[in-house]
C-alpha cells in the first residue's frame, strides 16, 4: 500500500472514531452537512453535468471495513428515528429511487434500510404497466401504494418512468390509450406539472417526498453488466433490453435532466447520488433519509397524567402477583 493511500485510510478511521463519539443529535448535524450537497432543491437552472458520479473520496478494498462501519453508524441512527416516526403515527416518507440499469438501486435499498424495523416500511417495484394500469391515469399504480402514517414507504422506479422511459420510446405513449387530442408538445411540460401538483398534495398531507437519482457513469454501467454476465449468480439480473437501452444513454440523461428540473422542489427535493462507488452512494442515501427525518421533529406520543396512574396501577398489580 502506498504511503499516501495509508495516510487516507488513517485519517478516515480517526473519523470512523469520531462519529462513534458523537451524540445523536451531533451525528445528525454531519449526515445533514454531508448530504446537502447533493441535494438539487429548487430545480431552476440545474445541470446533469454539474454533478459528479464519481466519491469524493474512494479508500478501495482496504478501506471497505471502515466504510462499512460507516455506514452501519447511519444505519443505526436511521432505525432509532423509524421507531419515533411509526411510534407517533403522524407523519410518512416516500423514497423514490431512479436510476440507469446497474446503478445500485436494489442493494441501496437493501443495505441502507437492513436496519429497519420491517412494520414500518414497505417497498414497491415498478415495472411494465399492466392492462390494468393502463386503464387508468398515470399516476394511478402508485398512488395505490403510498406509505400509511409511521410508515416509511420506498418507490424503485416509480410515476417518473412516465417522464423517462416513456419519454424516450415515444410509442409506448401512443400505446396508452390517450385520446390523441392529449398527446400534444406539452405533454410532459404537463405532467411534470402534474407531479408537482401531486408530490405537494401529499406535503400538505404529512407524506414527505425524498427522490434518489443514483448518477452512475456509462462506463461504470459497461463494467458492471460485464460482471453479471461473467458472473453465473448475477446472470438472472441480466437481459438483453438492459443493452438495448443503454443505447439510448444520452436521450435518457436529457430525460433526467428535464424531470429533475422540473420536479426537484425544496419541500420534496432530488438528490443526485454519485453511484459509481456504491458504498459511498449508500452513505449519502441514509445521510439524506435522516435529513428528512429530522425535519419532521420526531418524538414519542405523550402520555397523559391518568394514562400514567393507570400503568402505575398495572405495574402494582402485577409485582403484587404471586407465582
């Protein structure tokens, strides 16, 4: 290992030790100082290439173990605050995740929320619309899946395939029964209204919209779709339209580029993860989720001065008991 490379690896385990030192409302302070810069906010004059897919930092496998514990760190603060927001039952989040194909949407998922409590969260994956669906408004199948109070409910892919996807193969749309009359040049001008409209509906009815764009590089997506193929376990995340729309990389980066710009607001913001280290895009995700969080000012239902008699009463009764 190389004397620079040591020194990295050293300074970042001294803030390893650091954050295990911090008090709870500390460390939440750092995740909100380290996500905000990738939070867009107002989309107004935003710019894909602005943003960078690569770490800021990358300690390779050497330092997998600290970024780990890292990680397990935001984890941890994570599960605490679920607790309060499924415990006052007041509040719900929406996680939207978006992505290119191999971009690390499912392990985020995974990994970011291992920590949990599986009663309050729910996760929903979009795919292909069915009959069904599209018998419906676009905005339907998902609507149907919002999160309950005190419960955090996570999108992978989610309505904005309708502004992506959709955007891009412009056939699908003339296959989803519109009248023609509809299908005009402001159709997505119009919907992206539509999601504004809607993402504010739920603010204004205690569902805080966090949205994951996970930036990954198309040369990091080649590197990572030759490993599912050269790897026999990965081979069943792997299929020929992932290829096939890989040649469509540049439509699709205009098409995230345009939604985020015109969907990213300060109350239901975009956050433009770096996701070519996928560890560090993992930290900046519980970062952001905890952000949010801590904006609801979380706490335990209170309990009244009869209900407290009452349990003190059980509690005589029950040490009165005899076995």
């Amino acid at each position: 290992m190389s004397k620079s490379k040591e020194k990295k690896l050293e300074e970042f385990e001294e803030k390893v030790i650091d954050l295990n030192s911090l008090s709870k409302k500390e460390l939440i302070q750092k995740a909100k100082k380290f996500s905000k810069q990738y939070c867009v906010g107002d989309g107004k004059g935003f710019k894909l290439k602005d943003y960078e897919t690569k770490a800021s930092f990358d300690l390779g496998d050497e330092g997998k173990p600290l970024v780990k514990q890292t990680l397990e760190i935001g984890v941890e603060a994570l599960a605490t605050m679920q607790d309060v927001l499924y415990a006052q039952d007041k509040w719900s989040l929406l996680l939207v995740f978006q992505a290119m194909d191999a971009a690390g949407k499912d392990g985020a998922i995974k990994h970011v929320m291992s920590g949990v409590n599986p009663q309050g969260c729910q996760v929903f994956s979009f795919k292909a619309p069915s009959s069904e669906d599209l018998d419906h408004d676009f905005l339907w199948r998902c609507q149907k899946h919002l999160p309950e109070r005190g419960r955090i409910g996570i999108f992978n892919r989610s309505y904005y395939e309708e502004v992506l996807v959709v955007r891009v193969h412009e056939q699908i749309l003339k296959n989803q029964k519109l009248p023609e009359e509809l299908i005009t040049k402001k159709i997505w001008e119009e919907r992206f209204e539509d999601i504004r409209n809607f993402e504010k509906y739920l603010n204004r009815n205690g569902t805080i919209v966090v949205k994951f764009f996970l930036n990954v590089s198309k040369k990091e997506q080649k590197e990572r779709f030759i490993e599912r193929v050269d790897n026999p376990d990965k081979n069943w995340k792997f299929s020929a339209s992932d290829a096939k729309e890989r040649g469509y990389w540049n439509d699709y980066m205009h098409a995230y580029e345009e939604l985020i710009k015109n969907t990213s607001t300060k109350k239901s913001p975009w956050y433009v993860i770096p996701a070519d280290n996928k560890s560090y895009a993992r930290i900046a995700i519980a970062s952001a989720i905890i952000t949010a969080l801590d904006e609801l000012d979380l706490e335990y239902p209170t309990v009244s001065d009869e209900k407290r008699a009452e349990l003190q009463s059980i509690k005589k009764e029950l040490l009165d008991e005899k076995d």
